[in-house]
C-alpha cells in the first residue's frame, strides 16, 4: 500500500516537471529590448556643439560615449548611413549658474548643465520615433574653478544623458 501512495504522490509531479523543462524565459541583463530578427543596424550621427559657451571637448566626449554605450549593451552593427536605427543632434546648451550664496552673498556652490537635443528614427517601429532634449547636470564648490572639475563633471554628465538616451531608444524604459 505504501508503494501505490508514493505513486499517486508523485503522478501530478511529472507534467509540472515536463511544463517547466519544455519553457524556456530569456532575460537580457544589459538592458535592450531589439528585436534582432527586425533591427539589425544602427547609425548614430555626431552630435555637434552648438551651445553658446562651447567646451571643445564635450562634442567628442558625448559621441564616442554614446557609441561605445551602444556598442556594449547592444549586438547592433554601428554604420555609417542608412541604419534600422538612427540617433542624431547637437548639444544646445552648457550653462553654469551660482547656486547657493553664503551669508557674504558670494556663491559657494556652481551648477554646470549640459541640455541635448535628439533625434531618434526606428524604421521597424515609426511609432517609436522622437525628437526631445536631455539635460543633466552636476554641482560643484566654488572652492575649485571650473576649468579643474570641468573634464570630471562633463563625463558625468555625458554618462547619464547617454544612458537616459540609451534607455529612451532601445530599452523601453
């Protein structure tokens, strides 16, 4: 008798355990949700500086990030023209701005804010489409100037507005 329970115990085991064999569930870690099959290509242009007060080495900075953040994270084909994906603009803006004053009514505290504009095309999704700004920015004392934190600051500010772009174009996030 003991012999049948176990039996009958373990009977409805066995297509729970053939379901869960038989299904498979595929995450991407790195963040993209491409359909590979449909989007195989991509071209980012250069962004070009445009903004009134121009660091020279902010342009190159933000390309070779965005490209290289794509690069990574994705299986797509950078080219130069043509690609199922596209990712273009200009950096409009680099402002800095006092933001906290000391009981002398001198600013201890800067901000540097960096806005993009961008572009982007999907020619397997049309409806996914856009054109919208990113900003970021970063505060730091004025203790430093801004030619010694400027370098530091921009390559955080490039590295969030390129992940946010990252995120908005092919993460669905």
């Amino acid at each position: 008798m003991t012999s049948s329970i176990r039996h009958t115990t373990f009977l409805p085991l066995i297509p729970l355990l053939i379901l869960a064999t038989a299904c498979t569930v595929s995450y991407q870690f790195n963040g993209a949700s491409i359909d590979y099959t449909r989007t195989r290509t991509l071209t980012v242009r250069s962004f070009t500086n445009q903004a009134t007060l121009v660091y020279p080495q902010l342009a190159p900075m933000f390309n070779e990030t965005l490209r290289d953040l794509y690069s990574r994270q994705t299986r797509l084909t950078q080219v130069n023209d043509n690609g199922d994906l596209t990712v273009e603009g200009e950096i409009t803006d680099y402002a800095i701005a006092p933001m906290s004053v000391g009981s002398d009514g001198i600013s201890t505290e800067t901000r540097l804010t960096v806005t993009v504009n961008v572009r982007f095309t999907n020619k397997a999704n049309p409806e996914k489409d856009f054109e919208r700004k990113f900003s970021a920015y970063q505060n730091f004392s004025n203790t430093q100037t801004l030619n010694q934190v400027q370098e530091e600051l921009c390559q955080t500010i490039v590295n969030e507005i390129t992940e946010t772009i990252f995120n908005q174009t092919v993460a669905d996030w």
